[in-house]
C-alpha cells in the first residue's frame, strides 16, 4: 500500500477509535484531507484510495488542483483566511468555506454564487481565545452574524469552525473544542439548524471528536510534512 493510503487508513482508524471511545458512531466525524503546499500527484493518491473531500487554503494554488482533478468530480472545502478579492474564486470553486468571520464576505460570497451550483455551504470560524489579533468572530458578535449570514439566498449556513492556539495539553484542547460546542448549541437554541462543528487537527482530534467535532481537518498526519 502507498504511504498515503497508509496514512490515510490509519487517521480513519483513530477517528474511529476516538468516536468509539467517545461513544460515538465513527460514521459521525468525516474526514477533512487538507492538502495545502502538497503536490496534486498525492491528491489523486488520496482520492484513489477513497478520500472524497479536501481542503485548501490558499486561492491560487487550490484552484489549479481544483482545474486539475476535475474529473475525479472531489468536494473542495476553503479553510484558509478571507479577502474581499478573492471571493469570487471561492464562490465558484469551493463546495464549503469554513471561515467566514464578517457579514460582508458572506454576502459577497453569496452574491457570486454561480446559479448553477448549489448554496455554497458555510461554517463561521469563533474566535475563542478572544485575541483581537485573531481571525474569527467573537462568541459575543457570533449570533447577530449568524443571523445575517442565514438570511442570504446563495448561503447554507452548516455550522462553526475554530483553529484552537496549538497545545499538546489534552485537557486544554477539550476544553477549547468544548467552548466551540457550547457556542454551537446556544446557536441551536436560538433555533438555527446546524449540523458541522469543524474542529480537530492532526494533533489534537482525538479530544475534538472526545466534544462533538462532526468534521476534523487533517493534513500532516494523511500527507506528511508539508512541502513548504
Ligand atoms: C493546515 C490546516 C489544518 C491541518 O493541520 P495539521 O496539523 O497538518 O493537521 C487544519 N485546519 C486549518 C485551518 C489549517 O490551516
């Protein structure tokens, strides 16, 4: 087996494990391969050996594996930081986009949603550790965004996503990943229907899948060290 499949079936396999232990079904937490800075030889590796669904960061660079795979018919998720000029590229060639933080890049994105695709599915990225310096929405400035952002017609609003302050501490990656869970579930009591809390990394999904992560985003550990 290639090392890439290899990889990929043992990250499967500690999803699993940690939605088990979790008592959790597995099928729950999908797989996220973030492939940015890798070749696109190992995308098609990946895809060949099943994976679905990749992320990308960075516009120029994801549009050409997006170009070059198109035949493989992936589901492409934008997870990288937002500029005004680039929403057109992401409206067009993205499935999802994890993080949105600001009403007026939700709207753009919505108003250059092609007709012909389906509502580009949305996640807004929280700001949890309320650094201003910080991308992401505050968890106090969270529920009037969500409401703008769910009343745009090209827009399906899926759920939240966070990049925790990196930390091996299990007990400090629980609780981030459970202050994440705890903004989506008061969002779910103001009656929004959602259903992805986009948490987990390669060093730290066992503790987000441990609070409820439905969707962890992986890259070393499926691809390796990144090439840059
Ligand atoms: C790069 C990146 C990941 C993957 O990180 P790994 O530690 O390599 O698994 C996940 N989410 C975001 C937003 C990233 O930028």
């Amino acid at each position: 087996m290639c090392k890439v499949c290899e990889r990929l079936r043992a990250t499967q396999a500690r999803i699993a494990a940690a939605a088990r232990q979790a008592g959790r079904d597995p099928a729950s937490v999908t797989l996220l391969a973030v492939s940015k800075t890798q070749p696109v030889e190992r995308i098609r590796v990946a895809a060949e050996c099943g994976q679905r669904l990749f992320g990308e960061n960075f516009l120029q660079e994801a549009a050409e594996k997006i170009a070059a795979t198109e035949e493989l018919g992936l589901e492409w998720h934008f997870i990288g930081p937002l500029q005004s000029n680039k929403t057109r590229g992401i409206a067009e060639g993205f499935g999802w986009v994890h993080s949105v933080d600001r009403r007026k890049i939700a709207e753009r994105l919505s108003a250059q949603r092609p007709g012909s695709l389906g509502p580009l599915n949305i996640c807004l990225q929280v700001n949890l550790s309320g650094e201003t310096s910080k991308s992401g929405v505050t968890p106090q400035a969270l529920p009037e965004l969500a409401a703008a952002v769910g009343e745009l017609p090209r827009i399906r609003l899926r759920g939240l996503m966070a990049i925790p302050a990196p930390t091996q501490d299990p007990a400090q990656q629980r609780r981030d990943a459970a202050d994440l869970r705890v903004a989506q579930e008061s969002l779910a009591g103001d009656g929004f229907e959602l259903d992805t809390l986009s948490i987990g990394m390669s060093n730290d999904m066992e503790a987000a899948i441990a609070e409820g992560s439905t969707l962890v985003r992986i890259g070393t550990a499926v691809f390796g060290p990144r090439q840059r």
